[in-house]
C-alpha cells in the first residue's frame, strides 16, 4: 500500500492491515484488515468495547495505532495531512456547535475552512433544513441538531464521509430521509463509512457490512450473504385448523398451538407442494409466513459467540 497509488484516485478509499491499538495491557483493536471501495456504503457494526469506535478514530486522524498499515484516500491518517483533512466529512456522536448562531451561519462558517466547499443552501436543504436555516441552533430539536451534524459533514463537499450513528435520535420519518440523503450522496460517487446500532439501517443503505468483536472482525459480507445467510435454511411457519396435517413427505412438524414448522434449502419446491395441497384440500394455511435469518440474528450469534469466548 503506497500513498501514490491511494492519490492517483484508483478504487480503493480505505485500505487497513494488521490494523493494533493498545493501551498499556488492553488490546483494544486486534489485527484488523478493511478495505473499502470508492464509492460505496460501508457499515460497521460492533457492541460497545468491542474496537469500533477507536478503529474509526485511526482512519479519521483522531487517534495513533500501535501498529499496522492505514491509508486513507491514499494518505496515511496519522499525518493529519491538509489535503487528506480536506477530502473527509465526519458526523461525530456529539458535536459542540455554537448555540446562538443560526443554521445557516453555523454552514457557512464550517464552509469556509474548506477549499471547494458546497453551496451552503444546497446543503441545508440537503439534510432537511430549508425551513429551519434562519433559526438559532438552540431552537432546534434533537433531530434537527442530529441534521445540522450532517451538514457540517457535507459542507465541505468531502469524497469520504464518516458516519458515527447519523440518526440517533431521528423520528422513523427523518431517519428514512436521512437514509435518502446517504444514499444520494453514494449515486454521486461519494464514499460513505457507516457505523449504526440499527440493524436494518446497516441492511437497507450497506453495499457491504463487517462486524466486529473483541477487536477483531468476525464477518465481513454484503447485508444479505453476512454469516453465510444466504445459504441458511429458509423458515416456513403456518397454522392448520384443528386435525388437519400436511404432508409427511413435506417434512413438516408440528409446534405448539396448531403452528407447523419447516426448514428448507428449497424453498421453492416446498412452497409449491404445500399450496398446492392445500387447495386441492381446501384448506387455508393461517398466517403464512417465509424467513430467513435476519441480519440482526446474524450479528447477535457472531457477537454473542465471541463475548462467551471471551468469558471463557
């Protein structure tokens, strides 16, 4: 990894190797190795203490590494170098914005650290502000101020964005417009690193997702083949009314309350017999329902499995 190929604007935005951070006997990060493409949507997900917020740290230039290669848009960030500072936009979990000024005046000072920053106006009304961009920052409510983070990211117009928990405290409408926002920055070529709690933030923006735990990342995959979900067994549940059984050669078995239960890599073919038995039966299959493991499932056996190890 040389920062000449990095700057020559190859597909690489962040590239991580051996990746250590330690604090005297503590191991907090543990040999990671990351790469994230140009242009895409990147998620980490991670319990609290698991190394996710120092790893971010090292590729923002907010925090030194024990050891292991970084660069970021192809510039090591430990150097803290001007034209690397420049091309990065962060959304931090807490920001300290000055109160009394109002958002429009809080953009454009932001603005003019930067050397081709964004249309100011363009950027308040990219996060939802416009009707908001004459009134103080201490009018704002908590979503709103959570909006104002985002600007403060944008104004800069930034090739890479870090995104550390962007929509905490949104209401479901904002969060969605928020997520509109992500993804409109992503269709301009813009690189987006993404850390939530929300699972299906991860599932419905993230081109790709790693997980990590104890300082190590134990996954790492786009949403739907994270944790081999993609070739896990496909769930079919329905109810029967009293009596009435399906077909034995179907495999189906039998739960409490009337419920039926199957597990199939042929989803398909299963679903195909079953209904076509129970019309010809007429009989109606209640509360059909179809699933896989979630993404949550996934992330919550992945993590939970390295935390008893751990204990262990």
């Amino acid at each position: 990894m040389t920062a000449a190929n990095g700057a020559a604007g190859g597909d690489v935005a962040i590239e991580v190797r051996g990746l250590r951070k330690s604090y005297g006997s503590l191991e907090a990060v543990r040999g990671i190795d990351l790469r994230v493409e140009r242009g895409e949507i990147f998620a980490m997900l991670g319990p609290n203490g698991a190394g996710k917020t120092t790893t971010v740290e090292i590729l923002e230039g907010y925090r030194s590494r024990s050891a292991g290669e970084v660069r970021v848009l192809g510039h090591d960030p430990a150097r803290r170098e001007r034209d690397l500072m420049s091309r990065m936009g962060i959304v931090l979990q807490q920001s300290g914005v000055q109160q009394y000024l109002t958002v429009r005046e809080v953009v454009s000072m932001y603005a003019g650290y930067y050397p081709h920053p964004r249309d100011v106006d363009e950027v308040i009304a990219l996060v939802g502000l416009a009707d908001a961009a004459d009134r103080r920052i201490l009018q704002l409510s908590g979503g709103q101020h959570r909006r104002v983070d985002v600007a403060l990211a944008l104004a800069g117009d930034p090739e890479l964005l870090f995104l550390d928990e962007p929509t905490t405290g949104f209401d479901p409408s904002a969060r969605r417009q928020a997520w509109e926002t992500v993804r409109s920055l992503a269709g301009l070529g813009k690189t987006v690193f993404l850390t939530t709690h929300f699972m299906d933030e991860a599932q419905t923006l993230a081109n790709r997702v790693a997980i990590i735990a104890r300082g190590q990342i134990v996954a790492t995959g786009s949403p739907n083949t994270l944790g081999a979900r993609g070739s896990q067994a496909t769930i079919i549940r329905f109810s029967l009314p009293s009596g009435v059984v399906p077909p034995e050669a179907l495999g189906i078995k039998p739960m409490q309350g009337g419920a039926w239960r199957v597990e199939t890599e042929g989803p398909t073919r299963v679903l195909h017999e079953l209904t076509g038995w129970a019309v010809a039966a007429g009989v109606e299959l209640v509360g059909l329902e179809v699933s896989r493991p979630s993404l949550e499932d996934v992330y919550l056996a992945l993590t939970s499995e390295e935390a008893e190890e751990g204990a262990a």
